[in-house]
C-alpha cells in the first residue's frame, strides 16, 4: 500500500509568510507525529496526534507554529510569520498505535521548506 | 533531559571491513532504542529496535545499560549500506522520538 505521502516536497517562502504543511498517513493509523530536521542535525520532535486529538505538543518551538488532525486522518502543520530559522524538513509520521503496545513509526519523505 | 549522542558525523571504511556505529544516551528509566536509516534519496526507515533482538541487513546492536549505549555492527560491510545512521530513543510512557545527530556511513569499494 501507499506509505505516508507529504505536500509539498518543497516550499520557499518569504521571511513573514505563512505556510501549511500537509501530512497525509498510511490509512488505519492512529498516530501521527512532526519532526523537525535542520540541516545537518537529527529529526526534532515537534508535535503527536492520536486520532484527532493532540496528546503532545510540547516540541512546538513557538506560538507560530500550529498543528491540527480534524478527523483524524490528514494533518497539517500550520507556520505562521515565518522565520529564516524555520527553515528546515519537516517529516512526517504514522503508526499503527494498539493498546498497551508502541508501534514501528513510518516516515514520509518530508517538506522541505526555505525561508529568504 | 532525554538524550542521544552520536559521536562520529562521518564514518569511512573499506568494503568487507567491520563497521561499527557509536550511540550512547542519557535516561535513567528503561528506555527503548532503535536505529533508523536513510539512503541516498529514500525517506528515512527502521533499520532494527533493540526489543526485537534480530540482525536486519547483517546489522546488529545490544543494548547495554551498564554504558547506556546502543552501538550498531556488521562484520564486513557492503557498498549499499552506505547510508545516513540515525540512533533514536523512545522513553517509558511517551511516544515520540529522540534523535541522535546522525552519522554518514560511506563503503570505499
């Protein structure tokens, strides 16, 4: 099947624009998370939903940034007045999350986003 | 804080040789460790988790409490494994990942 899809592939912006970020995961998972990954470093935890709801946003680097999963499927990660620092990746991910058990999370293959 | 320490950005060794890649981390619970790989233009995946305790791709990692590290080795390494390694820990209770910085794997022929 179709693994975790992300759009764009790639994103340039101007310094002050706003940007969203789309997340579409393998069908029937439950969770879904957003790292962040600048250059050269690893993947940053950003933000988690299970189902519609968003358990953990605690890696939002500011309140320009915003995250939503309105029924549970698609996501989009929202930035706002972007910033040259914002540059970065961003992936995405599912899992197939059962009860009392974690499961393997699968990557999309990441927006990559330019601020000038 | 949660943290995951790859000491080597580049790592360079000759087909059929050992590879060994370093991660150490810092927790003081009972974590669960993995390693991710990415090739060249590939999105990044799951290499091995420690709780599975397999070899994939002749690779293998032991989780070593005592020195809080999670190296991965293969005997002799091949050109397609050159790739980028990605150590990663996940804690009790939580769900997300903690990365590593990641270290460039090339395979000279």
């Amino acid at each position: 099947g179709a693994g975790v899809s992300q759009s764009p592939r790639y994103k340039v912006a101007k310094r002050g624009q706003d940007v969203a970020l789309r997340c579409d995961p393998i069908s029937g998972h439950v969770s879904l998370f957003w790292y962040q990954q600048a250059l050269g470093q690893g993947p940053e935890f950003l933000t988690y939903f299970q189902n519609e709801a968003q358990l953990d946003k605690s890696g939002l680097p500011s309140d320009r940034f915003f995250a939503e999963r309105p029924e549970g499927s698609v996501s989009t990660l929202k930035i706002q007045r972007t910033q040259q620092e914002d540059s970065a990746v961003y992936l995405c991910a599912s899992s197939y999350r059962v009860r009392g058990r974690t499961d393997t999370q699968y990557f999309g293959p990441g927006t990559r986003l330019t601020v000038l | 804080a949660q943290r995951v320490t790859q000491p080597e950005k580049l790592l360079s060794v000759f087909k059929g040789a050992p590879v060994e890649l370093k991660c150490n981390y810092s927790y003081s619970g009972s974590p669960e460790l993995f390693w991710y790989v990415q090739y060249s233009r590939q999105r990044l995946q799951l290499l091995l988790r420690h709780i599975s305790r397999e070899s994939i791709k002749g690779f293998t990692a032991d989780l070593n409490k005592g020195e809080t590290s999670f190296h991965l080795k293969k005997p002799f390494a091949q050109e397609e494994d050159s790739a980028m390694y990605y150590c990663a820990l996940r804690i009790q209770g939580a769900q997300k990942l903690v990365f590593g910085q990641g270290t460039r794997l090339t395979i000279n022929p």
